[in-house]
C-alpha cells in the first residue's frame, strides 16, 4: 500500500521539521546600518525616517517577528512597510509612547503590508494614500487616528500590486485574474488547474506558503514569483515546508527562476512525489532558505 508509506514518510519528515527554526537575538542600539542581518527578534525602540534605504530595511528586518520595543514610521516615503512582513508582534511598554506603533505622515505610503502584525496600539494618522482591508480593519482591533484621517477601505487591487486570496481546493488555485500578490497560503490543489498558469503569470509575492497538491499537471513555472514568506500568526511548532508538492501523480518540475527571498524553515521545498526530478537550478536557488528534499533525499551539496 503506497498511502500509508507516504503517511509514515511524512509523519518522519515533519518531526525533522520539529527540530524548528533559527531564532536570532538581537540588540538595535539606535543605528540600522550596525545592525545585524536576519534577526528574528529585536529589543530595543525602532525609528524610521525614510532616511534608511528600503533595500537596506529589507535585508536587515525582513525575518524579524518579534520587537520588544517601540516603533514609528514617521516622514518616510515609504509604499509598503513590508520589510515587516513576517512580524507577529510589538510590545511597547514605554508610557511616553501614546501607541506600540506609529505610522505617521508618510505621504507615499499605499499599503501596510504587515499581514500577521498584531499590535495592542496602532497609531495610524496623516497617511493619505493609506488603505486598508477588511481583514486588517479586524486584525488591528485598537487603531488610533485623528479625526481628519480618512484612509479608505480597499479590497482587490490595494496599492500597487493586486492582492488576491488563493482557496484550499479551487479551480485554478481560486485565483481572479491578474493576481501579484497571494495574502495567504497559494494552493494548487487538484484536478481543475487547466488556466493556473494564467492565473499565475503575474504573482511577485505569496505571504504564505506554496502548496501544490494531488493535481494532475506536469509541471509549473510561476516566472515572476520573488519572495514567499511564509508568515506565521502565531509560534508554531509544527511548520510545514515552505513549498510543499504532495501526491501529484505526474508532476516532473517545478520553476521559480526569479526567487529571493523566503521564510527560512527547516525545509524549504519537499516533495515524496516519485514523479518529481529534482534539479539544479531549484536546488540552488531554494537552499538557502532550508533543505530541498525530494524522494527523501536532500539535493546537491548544499545546505
Ligand atoms: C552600536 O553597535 C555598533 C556595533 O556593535 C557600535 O559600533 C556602535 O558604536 C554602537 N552604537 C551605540 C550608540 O551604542
Ligand atoms: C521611553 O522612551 C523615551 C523617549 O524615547 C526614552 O527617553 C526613555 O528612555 C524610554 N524609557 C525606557 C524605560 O526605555
Ligand atoms: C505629522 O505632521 C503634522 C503636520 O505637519 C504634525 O503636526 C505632526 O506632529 C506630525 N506627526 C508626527 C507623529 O510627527
Ligand atoms: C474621505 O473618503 C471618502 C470615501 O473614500 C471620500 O468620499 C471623501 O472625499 C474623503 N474626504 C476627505 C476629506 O479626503
Ligand atoms: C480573503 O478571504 C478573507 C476570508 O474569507 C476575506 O475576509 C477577504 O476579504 C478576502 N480578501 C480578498 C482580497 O479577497
Ligand atoms: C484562462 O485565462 C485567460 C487569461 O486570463 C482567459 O482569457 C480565459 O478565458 C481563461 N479560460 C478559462 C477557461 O477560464
Ligand atoms: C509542462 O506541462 C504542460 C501541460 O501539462 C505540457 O504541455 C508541457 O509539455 C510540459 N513541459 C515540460 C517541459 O515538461
Ligand atoms: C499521468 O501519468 C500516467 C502514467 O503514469 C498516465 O497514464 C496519465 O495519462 C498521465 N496523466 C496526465 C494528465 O498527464
Ligand atoms: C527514491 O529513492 C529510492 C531509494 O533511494 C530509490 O530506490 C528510488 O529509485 C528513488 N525514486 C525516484 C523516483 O527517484
Ligand atoms: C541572511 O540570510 C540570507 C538568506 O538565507 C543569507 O544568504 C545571508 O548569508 C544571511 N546573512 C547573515 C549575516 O546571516
């Protein structure tokens, strides 16, 4: 019976899995450029400017999920604030703040782009390009702004790239057209994918995870996709991979040739499918960010 093997394989891999990710403490002294890279938690009060290049943020905060500390965005000319995307939480403590985060006055700013940020206060004023979704509007329970603040609702196509939700087992991953951005999970879930690489021929970023599960395709490429996140609402223990491609029966390759930048888990891509031929270019690409593992074999040298 292949089913309960693949079971006991995947109950195998995934207490690996268990052995969890890196965590990196780390100190902000009150200059980003000595701070160091992939910190996973930071102590210490955060304030942006806009004088920080936002490549600069990126690279030094972009796995950062915890803050023991306070942060404002203030003045920047910043669109997103997504060099948090994978920030959980902001624990001020300090009475002098009026709010754990402040978003003040940042003329250029179109969207938050914090997708798992819970926070006690929001301060969100003088932001006029500002929007926000229903789901943050839930999310962010206590935002505090002036009364002139007038930031818009938005749904669908929220600031500069299109923001879609992707649904467990849909025809095409439940995706609309034109799709940049996946504000959870992507799931490429069976037999109805005929149109999934239209449907993906725009998406630069996923929040979530990448699933691609019990189709019947032969292959996919998703050619603009740059950075999947994999961001978490709470600490888990049990982390799936960041790309899982599980129970396909003729599925051979799978290319992401833009890709830089993912969640750093334990592994990064797995497949058990004895259709799938591991290669290279995958291999290099993804390794950085965990193992890739195929037919319970971790390629190449690396990692
Ligand atoms: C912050 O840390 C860096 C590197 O450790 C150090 O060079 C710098 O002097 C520190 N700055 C302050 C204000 O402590
Ligand atoms: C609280 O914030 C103020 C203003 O930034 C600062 O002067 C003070 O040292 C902070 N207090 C603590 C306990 O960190
Ligand atoms: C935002 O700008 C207004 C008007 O210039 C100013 O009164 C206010 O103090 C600024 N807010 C912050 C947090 O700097
Ligand atoms: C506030 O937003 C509403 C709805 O988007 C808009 O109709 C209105 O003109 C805005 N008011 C100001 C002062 O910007
Ligand atoms: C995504 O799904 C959630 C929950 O079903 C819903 O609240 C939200 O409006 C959806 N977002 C988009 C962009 O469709
Ligand atoms: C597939 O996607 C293309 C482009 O988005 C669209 O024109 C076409 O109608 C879609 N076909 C089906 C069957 O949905
Ligand atoms: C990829 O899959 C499609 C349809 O499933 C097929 O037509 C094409 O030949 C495949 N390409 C490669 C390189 O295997
Ligand atoms: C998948 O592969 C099987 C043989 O392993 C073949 O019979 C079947 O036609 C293939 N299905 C598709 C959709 O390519
Ligand atoms: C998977 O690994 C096993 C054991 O190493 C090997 O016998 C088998 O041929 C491999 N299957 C594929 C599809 O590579
Ligand atoms: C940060 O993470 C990236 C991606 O894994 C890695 O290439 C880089 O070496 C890391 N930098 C440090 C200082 O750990």
């Amino acid at each position: 019976m292949l089913l309960p093997t693949r079971l006991v394989l995947l109950a195998a891999l995934f207490e690996g899995v268990l052995a969890g990710k890196a965590i990196k403490d780390c100190v902000f002294n009150g200059t980003m450029a000595t701070m160091e890279d992939n910190c996973t938690r930071i102590t210490g009060s955060l304030t942006f400017t806009g004088s920080d290049d936002i490549k600069v943020l990126y690279s030094k905060l972009a796995y950062v999920e915890e803050i023991n500390g306070c942060v404002q965005v203030v003045g920047s000319g910043y669109i997103r604030l997504d060099f948090f995307a994978r920030l959980r939480s902001v624990v001020c403590g300090n009475s002098s703040y009026t709010v754990d985060f402040a978003v003040a006055n940042n003329s250029a700013l179109e969207r938050l782009g914090m997708p798992v940020l819970k926070v006690n206060r929001l301060g969100l004023t003088g932001n006029p390009k500002l929007c926000i979704t229903s789901e943050e509007a839930t999310r962010y329970t206590n935002v505090q702004r002036g009364s002139a603040d007038n930031f818009t609702l938005c749904q669908g196509r929220a600031g500069v790239l299109k923001e879609c939700n992707s649904t467990q087992n849909g025809f095409n991953g439940g995706l609309a057209d034109g799709c940049e951005l996946i504000t959870g999970n992507l799931y490429i879930d069976g037999q109805n994918n005929a149109n999934i690489s239209n449907k993906l021929q725009f998406v630069k970023e996923v929040y979530g995870r990448v699933y691609i599960r019990a189709t019947t395709l032969n292959n996919l490429t998703i050619p603009l996709l740059e950075k999947v996140y994999a961001s978490e609402s709470t600490t888990s223990t049990l982390l799936d991979p960041t790309i899982l491609v599980d129970n396909n029966n003729n599925f051979t390759s799978l290319d992401v040739p833009k890709i830089n930048f993912m969640a750093k888990n334990d592994y990064s891509f797995v497949t058990n499918d004895d259709s799938y031929v591991m290669n290279q270019d995958l291999c290099n690409r993804l390794s950085p960010f965990g193992k890739v593992m195929s037919n319970e074999t971790v390629c190449g040298n690396c990692n």
